[in-house]
C-alpha cells in the first residue's frame, strides 16, 4: 500500500479533533491536506509533546481529541502505559522502519513512530566566533554566561529528552550535577521545544539545545545558525503518533493514522520545513535532514524513560534540583 485512496465510505464528513505536537506550519499542512483528501474536517491544536500530554491525562474519562500526531515518544509511551490511548494496528505498519514498528510493540501497539531526530545543538556563528562548541562539555564554559536556551521539561518533550539522555550518557547523579552547571549559564527555560533556536536565529541568545532537526530548519532560512550533534554522543526522538482513548471520533481517528503514515503524508514536511527522518521506509528523506548515520546515537532506552514512573521520578528531580535553582 503505497498510495492512499480514500473509498466512498470513508470519504464522508464528519470531523477529526486533532492535538498537534510539531511545528505549527507542519500542522497545518497535514490538517490542510487531510482535509482536501478526505472531506472530513480537522479541528487542530496546537502544543508541546509534554503539554498535550497533560491536556489528555486531564481530559481521561471524557476525551476530547481523537488523535495526538507528533512530539516525542516519551509521554506518548506514559500515555499507552496509563491507558489514555487505544490499540490500533494500522495496515501500514509493514512499511515502517524498524525503529518506528519497536515503538509499536513498546507499546502494545498503542502509539507508532512516526519520524526520528538526533538531539544537539546549534549555535549563531555570528555571536560565537572563537572556538564553537563541539560537545555537551564545550556547554559549561563561562563565556556563554546567560547565552544558553533549552526548554523545561516538564512541557517540552525536547528537554526531557535532553534530561534522560544525561541520565543515559553519564549516570544519573553527574547528569543531574552537570545540569545544575549548566543552569548557569541558561538565560531561559523556553515552553516549547524549539524556541532556543529560534531565539538563536535572531541573535537573542547564541546557543539552543534543540533536535538537530530544528536548528537545520533556521540554517535553511537563512539564519546564521550551525547545527552540532555532541562528541559525546547524544540522544534522540522517535516522534510518535496515538489515537487517543475513547476519542469523539475514532472512525475517522483510524482514517488520519493510516493516512499519516503514507509517504505521501510524511513527505509533507519538508515542504514546512521539517527535517526530521520518516519513519515509512518508503518516504523520501529531506536531503538537509541530519543523516542519523553520522551521528553518535546511545542506545536509548524509549521503554524505560517512557514510563510513567521514571518520566514522573526524573521530572520530580528536575523540580527540586534544577528549576528551583535561582535564575
């Protein structure tokens, strides 16, 4: 099944609540182009991975969205752990690459990869001149003094990304120590995921901790921005995809799934400027997205940091230690 024909049965109105975790230009294109393909309307929203997880976790007995598309696989895992999401096997599964079906299976088959990205950072060379960072180290020297941004984890998948991939790379006490030094030298803990980078772009601060996928976006603006992936190694994102429990519309909710994991679909981010890798083996790569064969990547452990215990544990620690650190 390469292609997506939409049948008369499935080509009636009806609606689609749609909660949105990528860039807000990437939403729109897909809910644009669902729209004209099916008939059927898409109510969207857009919020940070760790945000819409908590409007679900709220909404739990009287959901109000169908299907949550994009951010990181973290709390989409928390959510089938919790039961806030439904089983689903899409047809399409055959198509997807390894890593995205192994999100599949962690999950009882109630979330499904939908593209991948490498965690880094990028930097504005017009601001750092002089020996540019290269590693999660080159982060702690004192010349970047309030010239840092990452977002706060508790509402960005990205950082939590970031934290768990600390924990992963050096142990959970140093990560937590080198965290706190590094609190130093951050001006802001963003809401969202990829506002460091932008904040970069335009030369309000010089470094953001973001997926590299998002600092190429900037550098293909135009933006004087240089994307690194760390020495040390680094972490990255197997941005996921549910239909959420008992939805208003879970008809049309398998519809989108189905549909969003066509590469038809998953090509459709590049033309928003999204870089991340899709995940149907079959889609064609953006050629500016970071090659994640020439990154370091650990061996991130998506079942661990996605549960619910750990992700609450970690993020509880986070509070106490870092974000009740004088800013």
């Amino acid at each position: 099944m390469s292609g997506f024909g939409v049948t008369g049965a499935q080509a009636q109105s009806g609606e689609l609540v749609l909660y949105c975790s990528v860039a807000e230009e990437w939403c729109r294109v897909m809910s644009e182009a669902f729209e004209r393909e099916t008939g059927i309307e898409v109510l969207m929203t857009r919020k940070s991975s760790g945000e819409t997880y908590a409007q679900i976790k709220a909404e739990e007995g009287q959901p109000r969205g169908d299907v949550w598309w994009g951010g990181t696989g973290d709390p989409h895992l928390q959510a089938a752990q919790e039961g806030l999401t439904a089983e689903y096997q899409s047809p399409m599964l055959a198509e997807l690459n390894d890593w995205a079906v192994s999100q599949a299976e962690t999950s009882g088959y109630r979330t499904v990869g939908i593209y991948a990205g490498g965690l880094g950072f990028g930097y504005n060379s017009d601001l750092v001149t002089e020996n540019p960072p290269a590693c999660w180290a080159d982060l702690l020297n004192e010349a970047y003094e309030n010239d840092v941004q990452v977002a706060n984890p508790n509402s960005s998948g990205t950082a939590y990304t970031l934290l768990a991939t600390m924990v992963q790379l050096m142990g959970e006490d140093e990560a937590f120590a080198y965290l706190a030094k590094l609190h130093n030298n951050i001006s802001q803990y963003t809401q969202s995921g990829s506002a460091p980078i932008r904040a970069a772009a335009t030369g309000e601060t010089a470094i953001g901790i973001v997926f590299m996928h998002d600092a190429v976006a900037q550098a293909v603006q135009g933006a004087p921005i240089v994307t690194v992936a760390p020495c040390e190694g680094t972490g990255y994102e197997v941005g996921s995809m549910s239909i959420i429990e008992g939805g208003p519309n879970p008809d049309n909710a398998r519809v989108w799934y189905d549909w969003a994991l066509t590469p038809a679909a998953q090509e459709l981010g590049a033309s928003a400027n999204s870089f991340q890798v899709p995940s149907n083996a079959n889609s064609a790569t953006p050629d500016a997205a970071p090659k994640l064969a020439d990154i370091k990547l650990i061996d991130y452990d998506f079942a661990l940091y996605g549960s619910s215990e750990e992700r609450s544990r970690l993020l509880a620690r986070w509070d106490a230690e870092i974000g009740s650190l004088p800013q």
